[in-house]
C-alpha cells in the first residue's frame, strides 16, 4: 500500500475542527512536541502510526476508520476482489 495514493484523503481535520479542537492542542493531548506531525497527518504527507490512530479517534469520539474512510474503502474493495480470486478450499486448513 502506498500512503501517497491516499494523501488528502482522511478527515483528520473534520474531525478536530468538528470538536472544536487546534492542532497545538491535539499535539499536546498526543505527547507530539510541536505541530508539525499533526499538520502533516492532516494535509496527507504522512500517516499516524497506530496508537496514534487510537488516540485520535478517542479524541474526536469516533471509530479509527473514519478518519480513515476513503483508505478503508479502497482498501475493502481491494480485499474484496482478491478474495473473489481466491480459491475457497485453499483457504480452509485441512484438519489431519
């Protein structure tokens, strides 16, 4: 997965805005020690790790993957056709 193809595509910013938060704010709330990281979060240059992530959501009270929706879109259709592809049988571990 390349996250560049995902860049602009999360609502990080909606969703802090929608809390009323500023990103000083967010930074501190997430040990950060300045701004930066969360304005790259924001603006697609990079992704939060994972307990990041959490932290987020918990901030904003919602779900991880809606900050994430788009990504989580693609990446089920993604899944989905893969899955499509694969052979039902080979999937199962056969008992011995």
């Amino acid at each position: 997965m390349n996250s560049k193809q995902y860049q602009l595509n999360n609502c990080l910013k909606k969703y802090r805005k929608g809390c009323g938060l500023k990103q000083g704010y967010v930074a501190h709330v997430l040990g950060l020690k300045n701004v930066a990281m969360v304005s790259r979060w924001e603006n697609g240059k990079c992704l939060p790790d994972s307990a990041n992530t959490f932290r987020l959501s918990i901030l904003y009270k919602t779900m991880p993957e809606a900050l994430f929706i788009d990504m989580v879109r693609v990446l089920r259709k993604e899944i989905a056709e893969r899955e499509s592809k694969f052979k039902p049988e080979s999937a199962i571990k056969q008992k011995k």
